[in-house]
C-alpha cells in the first residue's frame, strides 16, 4: 500500500484538519495530487481509532480493526463526492463501521469450515461451549452492533438535514429522539398544512435518507 499506517509518540494520531485545510486536500485529491491523498488519511486515523474503540472497546483485536478499520478510511477517500452535502467524516464513518463488520462476518463464514458441535471452551459453571454457541452469540452481538452504528447515521444525516420543516416532519412521524410518533394527519394540525403536503415532505426526506445510507 502506498500509505504506512502510524502512531506518532505510540500513541497519538495526528492532529485532525481544519475544515479549510480538508477542503483544500480534497480539491488537489481531486486534481490526482496522491501526497494530498496520504495526509487526508493520516490526519482522519483518529476517526478510525474513535470508532474502534467506541464499538469494540473489549476486543482484543484492536489493533488489526484499526488497519482494517483504515482500509474503509481510504475507500472513503477515494470515492468522497463534497458536491452530495455531505460531510467527509460522516461518509468516512459509514464506510469505515462497514469494513469492519465485513470483516467480522468473513471470520463468522469461515469459522462455519469447523465443525459446529465440537466443544472449544466452557462457561463459568464449567459446562462446555460448542462453536455454535459462540457464533450464536456473536450474531446477537453482531446485529446490536449493527443497529447501533445505523442509528447513529441516521441521527447524524438528519441532523446535517438543511430544511428545518422536513426534519421537524421526520421526527414527528417517526417519534426520534425519544419523542412520541405522529400521524400524517397530526403532524398536519400541528403544522397547520395539509396532510397530502405532510406526505410530500415526508417522502422527500426518506429519499434524501435512502440516498445518504446508499440505499436505492
């Protein structure tokens, strides 16, 4: 690869970038200047290493999730269009949290090579633990993974959602943070506009949703 990863003093990562000096990478990025490539990695190593220690802060893998983590980083990189309205570390976000839950559901797939009922550990009562239970587990451990990184996004796209009406209409119908779920025809009183109006900007802002998580 043509990036090292590093710690700077073993263990810093370089000082993240000012909005302006990101920008300015970005646009000589764009222009096939690879050294400005280099330093927008090695300056976002920080996000990489928040992530992995925010979700999988008992893993004794962290090390490898923070290379594996880094790959995402660079793919972010390298297919990072400013022109969607999205910020560079949100997108980033996405693409690193799903590198590494790749990786953790190619280990699953390929631990299905042995055989699911042979014993490997035992619990703290002493009874034994095949690999099935334990793939069992991670599944469960896995999916609230999962969920938690995607509703995360989802509060950040929302909360980068410019027009105020469609993401008061958002959380209204949908009852975010914490709130009470609404009805087209309620949120429609309390906004004092038509239910058919409701549903428009409703309508609009999933699809705004859907293209930001990549859903088509």
């Amino acid at each position: 690869m043509f990036f090292v990863l590093h710690i700077q003093n073993g263990s810093s990562f370089p000082a993240a970038l000012s909005s302006k000096e990101e920008k300015q990478l970005l646009e000589e990025f764009s222009k096939g200047n690879t050294d400005a490539k280099n330093k927008l990695v090695e300056h976002n190593l920080r996000l990489v290493a928040h992530i992995v220690k925010k979700y999988y802060a008992n893993s004794d893998e962290q090390d490898d999730l923070i290379s594996i983590g880094t790959i995402g980083l660079i793919k972010a990189i390298n297919s990072f269009d400013g022109s969607k309205g999205i910020k560079l570390a949100t997108f980033a976000s996405k693409c690193i949290e799903n590198e590494i839950l790749m990786y953790f559901r190619g280990k699953k797939k390929n631990s299905q090579e042995i055989s699911i009922s042979e014993p490997i550990d035992t619990d703290s009562e002493g009874n034994p633990l095949t690999l099935i239970d334990i793939i069992s587990q991670d599944d469960d451990v896995a999916d609230s993974i999962d969920l938690r990184i995607k509703t995360e996004m989802l509060y950040n796209f929302i909360d980068c959602i410019e027009d105020e009406r469609e993401k008061t209409i958002l959380v209204m119908r949908y009852g975010l943070y914490n709130t009470i779920p609404y009805t087209q025809k309620q949120v429609a009183k309390r906004l004092n506009i038509s239910r058919s109006y409701v549903s428009r900007i409703e309508k609009k802002a999933i699809d705004g949703l859907r293209k930001s998580f990549g859903i088509k």
